[in-house]
C-alpha cells in the first residue's frame, strides 16, 4: 500500500510459495546479528533478514545472531528446535504466531541457544504464517559442517500450519 497526497494505491497478488518441499528444507546459520533491543520487537527495519537471506542463498532460510553469538530468528520464519530431547524456541527473536500454535500444549523451553549448540540438534522445524511448520533436513553453516536432519513434515491438518495449497483432504 502506498499513500501520498495524490491518493492511496493498494495492490494484492496471492501467496505462491511454491510446491511443497517434501524432504523438508535447508537452513543456513548466518553471520548476520540483530539489533539486541529490537530483535523481539516488528519493526520497519528489514535489512538484517534480507541480509540474512542473500548469505544464507540458496537455502530456505537463514538464520540470525544477536551480539553473544545467539540463535534468535530467522530471516523469514521463526525456528524451533528439538536440543537433547527438548523442544526448544531459541530466545530473543519475534514471537511466532504459527509456532505457538504449533506448540500449543505441547512441553517446550524457552531458552538462550547459542550457535555451537547447533551440532547437537536432532530435528527442527522453522515456522511462518507464509508457509507454516516446515521441517528442516539439513542444517549447514557450523564451522563449515552440514547436519543432516531427519525432516518429518507435522501430522495435522490445522490450515495454519500446512505449506500453502496443500490439499488437507
């Protein structure tokens, strides 16, 4: 939406993600930090996320530091981590409606995880309401290695988490 003394101009195009990445999605951890009083607050400041995703290219997503050498966000989605039999939503990035929701009476922590804790993790998943809860099979960016993960797609049928136009009949 645009608006200007000459008149507002609003255009709409619908979401087209794409097919449906069955063998879950590669995510990238990044050098790319966010502002430390901003990283848990939507602001008009995009650049950290399209940096993010330009270093993280060609995966799906990638992931954003603060100062400490934290996990705290993702470039387009919210990750969520299983860590030592935990699920684990890393703190300091925004809240994630459909990662909530996902999470809804579900045990999960949420907690500081720092980037090296990354080579212990077992499953992740990253979730947006642009795509859902979409698993993560490889995991890449950890002093050069890349952790192969084993990528379930969630068993539901709630819209909010499926990738879009997927047929829930």
């Amino acid at each position: 939406m645009t608006v200007t003394e000459g008149g507002t101009f609003a255009s709409h195009r619908p979401l087209t993600p794409g097919p449906r990445p069955e063998g879950g999605v590669t995510v990238r951890l990044t050098g790319v930090q966010i502002h430390p009083q901003l990283g848990a607050h939507k602001t008009g400041n995009y650049l950290p996320y399209r940096l993010a995703a330009r270093q993280a290219a060609p995966a799906f997503e990638g992931l954003l530091l603060d100062a400490h050498g934290q996990v705290v966000d993702g470039g387009r989605t919210s990750p969520l981590l299983e860590l030592d039999g935990a699920l684990v939503v890393p703190a300091g990035g925004l809240p994630s409606v459909t990662r909530a929701a996902f999470l809804r009476g579900t045990p999960h922590v949420t907690r500081p995880v720092h980037a090296a804790e990354l080579a212990r993790v077992t499953r992740a998943w990253v979730c947006g309401s642009g795509v859902g809860v979409v698993p993560v099979a490889r995991l890449e960016g950890l002093n050069d290695m890349s952790l192969h993960l084993n990528a379930r797609w969630p068993d539901t049928t709630d819209p909010a988490l499926v990738w879009p136009g997927t047929d829930l009949a």
